[in-house]
C-alpha cells in the first residue's frame, strides 16, 4: 500500500497525472461545513483512472454513523468501462495515514521515539497504525481528544490489534500531549488552532490532515522546512477558505497567516528531487491536502488484490466459469478487445465505434459479472405504504445557512 502511494507521488513528481482541485457541494443543513467532493484523476504510468466521490459530515459521530463516506469508480483505462465501483471511506483511511506515513519516515528524525496524536476518531486510529509500523523508534504515545472516551478506547485497540508494547499515555490537553513529542500528528476536524509556536520544539515534524487548521500562525510560520502534497490544491483550498468562522465565530482559515513559502512538494521528496531532513533541529510540517491520484492508485491495487483472490477463490471450489484470466490493464491489447469497441477514439481519428452490441460486452471479461437485468428497486428499498408527500418535505425545505464553507480535505 505504501508502495502504491509513493508511485501515486513520483508520478505526481514526474506530472504525468491528471487531477483537480476538488469541486464539491455543500449540504448544510446540518452544519456549515459539510461537503460532498468529486475527485476524478488518471494516472499515465500506473495505468489507473477513476472517481472518488465522498462526503464529510463532522456531526455524524455522535449519531453512530462515521464522519468521512463515499463511493470510488475504477475505470478501465483503455475503454473508460467502470471496472469496479467501491466503498471510500476505509479506502480514505488506509491513503491518507499511507500519505502521512511516506513523508513522515523520511522527515522524523530517525531516533524520534515520542509520538503525540491530536484527534482520536477514524483517522486517528488509522495513523496510529501506520506510524507506529514506520517508525519503529517509536517508544511513547500521548494522545489526546475532546472526546470523552475517544482516547481511551483508540489505546485498547492499539494494545489489542498493534502489538504496540511501549507506552501508550491519555492527555487531558493538547500541550501535555505535545510536550517532548518528536513527531506530531493531527487528524482533528480542524475547527481549532491549536498548536502553539512554543509548544513545536526544535527537531520535530508534524503531519496534518486538516489542512493547516490545527497550527497557530506562528507555528505554522515558524517551520523551517513546509511541505505540501500539491500547490494548486493547497492555494485553492486557501482561497475558499477566507472568511470562514469555526463554531465559536473565530476565523478559520486553511493555512493561518498564510500559505507559508513551500520546501517541497510531497512527491518531489519521494523522487529525491528535493532534500527531506538536512539535520536534527530542522522543524518540519507537512500538511497533505488530500490527493485523488492517491486515492485511485490504491482502488486499483485493491481491484487487483480482489480479483486474485476471487480467482484463487474460483480455482479452489474448481469453478473455471467465473475464473477466466483478466490480464492486468496495461498488458491488455487492444487486439484483446471486443470488435466493436476496439477502435481507438481516443486518439483523435475522429472515428467514433458504433455502440457496443449489450451482450457482446456482457460476455466479455468486463462485463460477465453484471447482472443484464435491472433490479427491482420497489424490492429492494420499498417505501412505507403509507407514504406521503409531505413526509419528504422537511428535507427540502431545511434552511440553508450561507456562509463560508469548511470545505474540509479528504
Ligand atoms: N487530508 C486528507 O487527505 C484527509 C482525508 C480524510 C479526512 N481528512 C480530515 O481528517 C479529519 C478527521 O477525520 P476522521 O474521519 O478521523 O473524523 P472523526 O470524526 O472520526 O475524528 C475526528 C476526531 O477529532 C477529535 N477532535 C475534534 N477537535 C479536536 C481538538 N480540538 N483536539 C483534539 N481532538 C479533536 C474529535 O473528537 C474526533 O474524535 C477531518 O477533518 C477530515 O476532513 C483529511
């Protein structure tokens, strides 16, 4: 997996990508800074191209339901064909702690053996995972919630599922968990500056996932080396984020005081372009916006992975019918395609293929696992038969507050 992000970001080195800043809507009727963000990207040398479609809705917690959902699409370079469409919302989890863990084992100092983790949910837990598995130096953990219980509960899983034998110490503040911490790693909802200059010492490396929302101006403007995932994201998400209020009317910005100047892109480390730490007193933040080339190098990777397992699953129970060989996308020729949908469009002959015939694509390699016909919706989620109109209309009728959005990363 870490391997399928550093690719994701020497191509994002290399710029043979293609990816945008997200665009989104906002459905706030229960908070201001709810999202649902599309973000397609295609990555040339990976051969991987798709859409990840996913929402944050910070209130959900409390309801039992998580923050962060979505959907992701795999297309199929090639023929644009949808391949697989999957949840996002672990996928989430498992590329941003990916993203984090990359930079951080090249930025943290190598004897770093403090880790303060600010934010225990979701995203929490995932980076806990991932860094305690980078950095095996490793040897204290303070955390620290606003949650009650949240704390508590992210050590037992540690304890329980990571094998981690060192210490694992509960805060009661921020600055307690900061004090000594080599590295720093926030995934908090981002509506509170809180790391304060004095409490960054020298030597340590931060990483945060929303955006740079956890840092004061002067912690964030303090950092020797600041590093970024992808400009263009960082000064749109800047841009879009003037203005806005957290829930205590205070200004909120993406980056306070400013987009610091940047050391280095992300990806520019992981081609060795530019230098990670020089020395031991160098501070260091990193701050990935969230990028979708990363999201959907890790869709296909699971694609793959789910595919031979499926296949050694088929083999097994000696069933050839749904085991048939499916080269991966690059080794696949356009000789191996359908007839009807083997000429090229998307090399400007101006030549468009007529429609491919239903059932050929059904029984081809793509398409032998879609059912041909349609569900029966009203089976599937039948409405209450005493439904009425005016049951839907509290929905439509919720009033909008209009105000700058906390177009949050993910
Ligand atoms: N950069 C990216 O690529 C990326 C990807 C996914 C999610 N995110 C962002 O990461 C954040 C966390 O996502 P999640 O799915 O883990 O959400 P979550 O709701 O599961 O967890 C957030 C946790 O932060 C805690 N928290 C809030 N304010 C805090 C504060 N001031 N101090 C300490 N803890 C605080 C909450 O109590 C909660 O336990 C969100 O802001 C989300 O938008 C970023």
């Amino acid at each position: 997996m870490l391997g399928a992000v550093e690719q994701a970001m020497r191509e994002h080195s290399a710029g043979s990508y293609e990816m945008h800043p997200k665009i989104g809507v906002h459905p706030t009727g229960t908070d201001p800074d709810n999202f649902i963000h599309a973000m397609p990207a295609y990555l040339k040398q990976l051969g991987a191209c798709g859409l990840k479609w996913v929402g944050g809705f910070a209130k959900n917690p409390p309801l039992g339901l998580p923050n962060v959902t979505g959907i992701q699409i795999c297309n199929d370079v090639d023929t644009g064909i949808p391949l697989a469409v999957m949840d996002c919302a672990y996928l989430t989890g498992l590329r941003t702690a990916a993203v984090s863990t990359v930079i951080a084992r090249r930025c943290a100092r190598a004897d770093a053996s403090e880790l303060a983790l600010l934010g225990c949910g979701f995203q929490g837990g995932m980076h806990l995972r991932f860094l305690l598995h980078a950095l095996p130096a490793i040897q204290r953990v303070r955390l620290y919630d606003v949650r009650p219980g949240a704390v508590a509960d992210l050590a037992a899983r540690c304890r329980e599922s990571n094998g981690f034998t060192g210490e694992l110490l509960p805060c009661d503040s921020a600055r307690a968990a900061l004090e000594g911490a080599q590295v720093i790693s926030t995934c908090t909802n981002g509506d509170e500056q809180i790391i304060r200059p004095e409490w960054f010492q020298a030597g340590t490396f931060g990483v945060g996932i929303e955006g740079g929302c956890a840092y004061t101006a002067g912690a964030l403007h303090q950092a020797d080396k600041f590093i970024v995932d992808d400009i263009p994201l960082a000064e749109y998400f800047q841009k879009i984020s003037l203005g806005r209020k957290n829930d205590r009317g205070e200004d909120n910005p993406e980056f306070a005081g400013g987009i610091p100047p940047v050391h280095s892109t992300i990806g520019d480390i992981v081609a060795g372009k530019k230098s990670a730490r020089d020395n031991d007193a160098e501070r260091i933040i990193a701050i990935p916006i969230g990028m979708a080339i990363c999201d959907i190098a890790l869709g296909h990777l699971t694609l793959a992975r789910a595919r031979e397992k499926g296949d050694r699953y088929a083999r097994h129970q000696g069933n050839p019918q749904t085991s048939h060989p499916r080269p991966r996308p690059r080794e696949r020729r356009r000789a191996d395609l359908p007839a009807d949908v083997s000429s090229d469009h998307s090399r400007g002959t101006g030549i468009r293929a007529p429609q491919a015939p239903l059932d050929s694509w059904m029984n081809s390699p793509w398409g032998s696992t879609v059912k041909t016909s349609p569900p029966d919706w009203s089976e599937i989620n039948p409405l209450p038969k005493d439904f009425t109109r005016a049951e839907s209309e509290p929905i439509f009728t919720r009033s909008i507050r209009f105000r700058a959005c906390k177009t949050a990363s993910v």
